[in-house]
C-alpha cells in the first residue's frame, strides 16, 4: 500500500515593493521594459511592482495605451505632482526604487549597466535591480544600496 501525501503551500507574501519611475516619452526607459517585465516575472513573488509614470500633460487614456502597447506586467499610477519621486528624489528615469514593507529603501538605482558606459547599449555586466531583489528573496542585506542613473531627467 503506498501512502501519499499532499502539502498545500500558502503563496508568499511579496516581501518588499518596488517602484519603477518611467515617463511615456523617454526612449531609454521604452528600451527597458522587455527586461523590466522579465523582471517583474522572475521577482513577483518577492516583490510587489508598481510602474510611477512621470510624465506631465499626458492623460490617462495615452497611459493606458503606452502600458498595454509595451504589455508592461504589473499595474501603474500618474505621478501628476511628483510627490513619490520628490520624496524619494529621483531625478532621472528609468530609475528603480525597493522598499520593504516598513518604507526603507533597500536599492535606488538603475535597472542595470547595459546603457551608460559611452551612451550606448551593451551587454549587461551589472544587473542592480536583480541583485537587490536576489539578496531580498535570499533574506540578506542588500548590498549596493545605489546606483547613479543614466537616462532622462525629470524636469521638476
């Protein structure tokens, strides 16, 4: 007689939240979104994503549009007054920003290095946001806390 059993696991919970501050119109952060969604793939049981556009003068309707045109994998929101990016001061997009559940700021930063180095596209050497969102999932410290961003300012 073979006895078998079965062990539901809960999901987990996302451990921290991770804001990606984007506008519409920058062309460094639309390059960016195919490997923002493997991310945001890879790490959704770690984390909770949240697009930040911070465009000005667009509306919700060409939001919507540029989100489901580039099929971005989690939800977003319209910084209209800047209020999130100011506090945390992010000055350029795309920029990526990883808070635990208290509101710390674990990483802010860039996505990776693969544009910057000569203001040009190149293989990633170093992949920030998935480091940090690696050290969260493994529960140690993450350890480069930022990055500069090389991208396209914001302009508040």
């Amino acid at each position: 007689m073979i006895l078998a059993s079965l062990v539901l696991l809960a999901p987990t919970k996302p451990q921290v939240d991770t804001f990606i501050f984007v506008t519409s119109e920058c062309p460094i952060a639309q390059r960016y979104t195919p490997e923002i969604n493997r991310i945001i793939k890879a790490y959704g049981g770690v984390s909770n994503f949240q697009f930040q556009y911070e465009d000005v003068g667009v509306s919700q309707a060409s939001l919507d549009k540029h989100h489901k045109e580039y099929k971005i994998g989690c939800g977003f929101t319209l910084d209209k007054d800047h209020s999130l990016a100011k506090a945390l001061k992010v000055k350029t997009v795309p920029t990526a920003v990883v808070r635990d559940l208290k509101g710390n700021v674990l990483y802010m930063g860039r996505i990776d290095d693969a544009y910057g180095r000569d203001f040009r596209w190149h293989p990633a050497k170093q992949t920030d946001l998935r480091n940090a969102l690696d050290a969260v999932k493994k529960g140690v410290p993450v350890k480069v806390k930022s990055t500069k961003v090389i991208g396209c300012a914001l302009g508040f």
